[in-house]
C-alpha cells in the first residue's frame, strides 16, 4: 500500500520504483496422494497495486495455487509467499492483511448473516473485538446486503451468499485480496457492483488477484493477468501486452466483397479474408510503441479511415466498417489453441 | 453498494495502520509480532461456544438429556404408587433409593444415560467439530482468517468439554428438580449405610456429575480425532458413535477381560464409589488417569493430523 501504486492501471511497470511484489511463487508444485500433479513448477509473481486476472479453464490448478498461497494445502515442492514471506509459516503474521473468497462463499446456514461475520471476525486475534460491530457494519453496507443482515444465512440466494462471501474478506483494511470467482451466481446488476468494487479497492491501493472465467471480466477490471492450463503457468504480464499478442482485424460489410478485397489489398492489407458480404483483413505490420503501458489498446499504425476512403473512391459501397480489437479471450486461445471452456 | 469509507474508520490505530491509502505500509511481521500477545486470547473460545450452542442440533440433544431423567421419574412414580418399590427388577444403580429420597434420581439418570445417551451427544458435538465446518466449506475461511491450526482445534476441544459439562448439568439439574417434585427430599444414605445430611448430599450430586462430565473427556477427544480425519461431519459422528457401541460391547464380553481396564469407558461408573462412606477414590482416579490418557493420545493424534492437512473442501 504504497504511494505509487495508488493508480491501478498498468502503473507497476512504468513505476520507476518496484516494490517487492505481493505475491511470489516458484516453482510451486502440488502433487496430490493419488499421484495427480495438480500444479506443475508454478512461478508467479504479482506486483504490488495491480490487479491481477487469473485465468485459466476448469481443472488448470487456479484452485490449489490459490489454496497453496493462503497455506490451506502444502506445496510438494517449491516456494509461496505473500509480501515476501513464506507460506505457509508466515500464515499468522501475513494472512490478517489478506481477505479472501476461495472456491465460493460458505457460511453457518443457522446464523443470520451478520453473525456470520461476527463469527469470522471473531476468529481473528487480531481483529479488534471493540470496533467488531462497526466493521460488520461498513463491510454489509460496502456489498449491499445491510438490509438483509438479520436473515438467516441459509434463506440468502446464491448472490446474496456470494455477496457475504466478500463482506467477510472486507471485514478489515487489506492489502490483498484474492477473489475466487467473485461474480458467480450474481446478475449482471451484481456483476456491474461487484467490478465496480473492485475497481474502487484497487484505486485505495489495495492489489487484488481476481481468479475468473470470465476473459471480459477480466479484461474489464484487470491491469495484470495470468494463463494456466493443466497445471501450468502458460503466460503472465501486462493485460494491455496479452491482448496486444494479437492485432486487431480490419472488418467490412459490403454488398461488394471481391472489390473490397482488391482495394484493401492494393493499401497493404495482409491476410485477407472474403466471405458473403463481408471481409475482414489484418492491417499493414506494426512499427510504433506497442509495449505503451498506458494503453490498453494494441497500437494501430495505419489509420482505418484512410482505408474507408479508398474503398469509397473505388466505388465499393459499405455498409459496416470498423477493426475488431484483439481480445484476451484471442490472446487466449492463440496460447492454447482451444477455446476456453475446455477442461485441461 | 454505497461506497463506505467506514471500513476501517471504526478500528483504532493498531487496526487501521493496515489499510490506510497511501500510508506507510505495515511491515507483516512486525505487526504479527507486536500481536503474538494477544493470540491465545478467549475470543475463538467465545466463538466457538456460541456457534455451538445456538444450533438448533445441539438445543435438541440437550433436550433429550432433560427428558430422560423427567421419564425415569415419572416412570418410578407410577410404578411405586401402587405401594411396590422400584428397581426389583433391575435397571440402573440407585433406582430402588429414589422412592426415599428424590435427589437420588441425579445418580440414578446420571448412570443411566452415561453408558449411552451422553456419550452420544458428545460423539455428535465432538465428531462434526472440525469435520462439519470442513463439509460447510466454513473451514477453509476460518483458516485463512487466521484462526490458526492448534489454536483452532484447542477451541474446538474447549467448546466440546464445555459440552460434556453443560450436557452433564442438564441431566443433573433435571433430575433434581424431577426429584423434588415427585418424591421426598432429606437426608441421604450412603452406600455404605451411614447417613449424610441433605447439604452434603447436594454437595456430593455435583461432585458426581462432575466427575460424570470428566469421564466424557477421553472419549471427546477421540470424536475430535476422527473428525480431523474426514470432510463429512455425518460420517465422523457415525464413525464416533459406532465407536462408542464397539466398546461398549466389548467391555460386556468377560472372555475380553484382559483388554476391559484399557477401555475409556471401563471405570465409567466409580461414580458410584463417591456415595460411599468414606468415600473410594481407587476407581474414580483410574479412570480420571484414563480419560487423560485417552486425551493425550488422541488430542496429539488430532493435532498430528489437523496441523499438516491439506484443506482441500
């Protein structure tokens, strides 16, 4: 929580200071009883102030990282630390300034949902038991359940729960935050809260390592992200770098797709593409500062209205004109080459 | 999702020195060190106790506990009220006093539901400590508070002895009021023939249910052990209790004499022995010695296993 890293977006790699990142593993590998690996020689670093997108398809090892970096399970081999400190020994000096939502919400279904936190905060030593009902408070009030505080945690909706789930990891100032899923169960009206939350979080300084499956979730709130797939760490950095992997694609509707195609061709336009009533094409190669952190777009050398010109002067009518931005979810599959939802 | 400040604004300065924006950041291991003080605090302990008593679950057990020693006194009182005297053929030890005098019905319900009904209660309390939370998924929040491993489990075995007393009270405190209701109360006598007055029978009554509530500790601690061993609180209250009826039986088998005085459950009733007079402590302090035993083991068994485990549900 550091001056510096006050402003979320893509701020640590142009920061002339690099504090020492909040989350740190190498070669972390777990290896269950049943002689599954689950997580295969992990390394993964998360700096200070971002806020982190892990990614990754069902069954990938995002779990049992994340149980491995908060000390729920024993690494096999190699290291995990949060702030610098190892887990799992550090766990009672380090995890107080850690809220988390792992693997879903839970809760005691017998006690109303502000009892729930009572009870978690109460199971911290070092939470203090005189500003106990205070926070409560302010952590139902921040995700918006201070009216059903006093149901019973087990007549909450899944949202709700979900909703409780965070309470609980806001019940003190952190400075990390792990979200496992943080939106499941929420309607989009939820969903919209629940980024903007994160987004406010972010902005006090606190880093946020967000696991989702959500890619446009991710590309929404993150300025960081991080790829596994059966185990696994394919790719980690910048989400304005993940993305820029892939360039965007120059897409027109036209009624006229043959001369489109020969217009475009004639300005430079590479891998083109004509189908009925449409055409779509990469745009002429890339010579510029690409790697720019303060943009999340990938750079785009050749103006597309120039090209809108040409077509126009050539008489090709167009209906549609545009250029599709390379998304995570490309970048993604460019990395595994299948799509998301598969399980590794 | 009104944007609250107050998050942190309620704590004091040692709290909120951890999330100030902008603020020098809290150096974690100064600040675990500065509060290792305040690590076994009571706090868990509270917790614990108000989490366990205010389930519906453990309330109904509790009642349960109440309504045995209300049924045997009714079930004495009519029997008796013909003019025959109770207990002629057989049932628990002190049956045939309670007609006499009605606090012998604290001894008579405390040896009848000892053997089964309240080792039952603690099998569920004690078997579902850690291993319900585990199957509510509440486990793994609890752990990443920090609540810590053996701080954890020390609560959870805490609560579960509190268990065993308050459950040992209920019998003993609804026996006695059952006692005064329907029969006489004054004077006692011992075992042994003598006469005590009525004060220093009382006196002995929680003696007895105290020493009743120490004899659960041994086997407390085994319902804790298993429950360190699974993630389905139903399957380690089975597993407990299945346990508990094993031995029972076994220790009813005299052809496995050679193993009886090893059991937790062998010197359960010396309790009795405190009605003499004097009183013969030889009994109650084998098998106070056992029930530390069983503790020990069991406690480091549970702790061998809860500190190393992989919180995987």
């Amino acid at each position: 929580m550091v001056t510096q890293q006050a402003e979320p977006a893509g701020s640590a790699e142009a920061g002339p200071v690099v504090a020492a990142p909040v989350i740190e593993a190498r070669g972390l590998t777990k290896r269950y009883r049943g002689g599954q690996l689950a997580v295969d020689g992990l390394d993964l670093t998360v700096p200070d102030g971002s806020v982190f997108g892990f990614l990754g398809p069902n069954g990938s090892g995002k779990t049992t990282t994340i149980r491995m970096l908060l000390g729920l399970v024993q690494p096999t081999s190699g290291s995990a630390g949060l702030f610098g400190r190892p887990m799992p020994q550090a766990a009672r000096a380090v995890l107080p300034h850690v809220g988390a939502l792992i693997e879903g919400p839970a809760q005691y279904g017998f006690l109303s949902g502000r009892d729930n936190l009572v009870r978690y905060d109460a199971t911290d030593p070092t939470a203090d038991p005189r500003t106990r009902s205070a926070r409560v408070d302010a952590a139902l009030e921040r995700v918006g359940l201070a009216a059903a505080s006093a149901k019973k945690a087990k007549a909450y909706s899944l949202g709700m729960k979900q909703r409780l789930g965070i309470a609980a990891a806001l019940l003190r100032p952190r400075r990390l935050l792990v979200l496992d899923e943080p939106t499941n169960g929420l309607d989009p009206q939820g969903m919209r809260e629940i980024r903007a939350l994160v987004r406010e979080l972010a902005a006090e300084g606190t880093t946020v390592f967000l696991s989702s499956h959500l890619l446009d979730e991710i590309e929404q709130v993150c300025t960081h992200a991080a790829v596994m797939a059966q185990g696994r760490l394919i790719v980690q950095g910048p989400v304005a770098e993940l993305s820029a992997g892939t360039r965007g694609r120059l897409a027109v509707t036209t009624p006229d797709p043959a001369d489109a195609a020969r217009v475009l061709r004639e300005h430079g336009v590479t891998g083109i593409e004509a189908g009925a009533g449409r055409v779509t094409g990469d745009l002429p190669a890339v010579t510029g500062d690409a790697g720019d952190a303060e943009s999340t777009k990938p750079a785009e050398p050749a103006d597309p209205a120039d090209l809108n010109a040409a077509l126009v002067r050539a008489g090709v009518r167009v209906r549609a004109f545009g250029v599709e931005r390379g998304t995570l979810e490309d970048a993604f599959v460019a990395l595994t080459g299948e799509g998301f939802d598969v399980a590794g | 999702m009104s944007r609250a400040e107050a998050t942190g604004s309620g704590a004091d300065a040692r709290t909120s020195s951890a999330g100030t924006p902008g603020g020098t950041p809290p150096d974690p291991a100064a600040t675990g060190r500065e509060r290792s003080g305040l690590w076994w605090t009571f706090g868990l302990f509270r917790s614990e106790l108000l989490t366990t008593f205010r389930r519906w679950r453990t309330l109904a057990l509790l009642a349960v506990l109440a309504a045995v020693p209300v049924l045997i006194g009714i079930a004495v009182k009519i029997e008796t009220s013909g003019g025959g005297s109770a207990g002629e053929g057989g049932g628990p030890a002190f049956l045939t006093q309670v007609t006499n005098n009605g606090l012998f019905l604290v001894f008579a319900a405390l040896a009848a539901t000892l053997p089964v009904f309240l080792p039952m209660t603690v099998g569920v309390i004690a078997g579902d400590s850690v291993a319900g939370e585990s199957a509510a998924g509440t486990l793994r929040y609890l752990l990443v508070v920090p609540a810590g491993r053996v701080r954890l489990l020390l609560a959870k075995y805490a609560a579960a002895l509190t268990f065993c007393l308050a459950a040992t009270l209920v019998v003993a405190v609804f026996a006695l009021a059952t006692g005064a209701v329907l029969f006489p109360l004054g004077d006692v006598t011992t075992i042994s023939g003598t006469t005590i007055s009525f004060g220093s029978g009382l006196l002995r009554a929680l003696l007895v249910a105290v020493l009743v509530a120490a004899s659960l500790v041994g086997f407390a601690a085994i319902g804790l052990f298993v429950s360190t061993l699974t993630g389905s609180g139903i399957a380690a209250m089975a597993a407990t209790v299945g346990l508990l009826i094993t031995v029972q039986i076994v220790d009813s088998i005299p052809q496995l004499g050679a193993v009886h005085a090893y059991l937790f459950s062998h010197y359960w009733l010396s309790f009795a022995d405190v009605m003499r007079a004097p009183v013969l402590w030889d009994d109650v302090v084998k098998n106070l010695v056992s029930q530390a035993v069983y503790a020990l083991v069991f406690g480091s068994a549970a702790w061998a296993r809860f500190s190393t485990k992989d919180v995987t549900a």
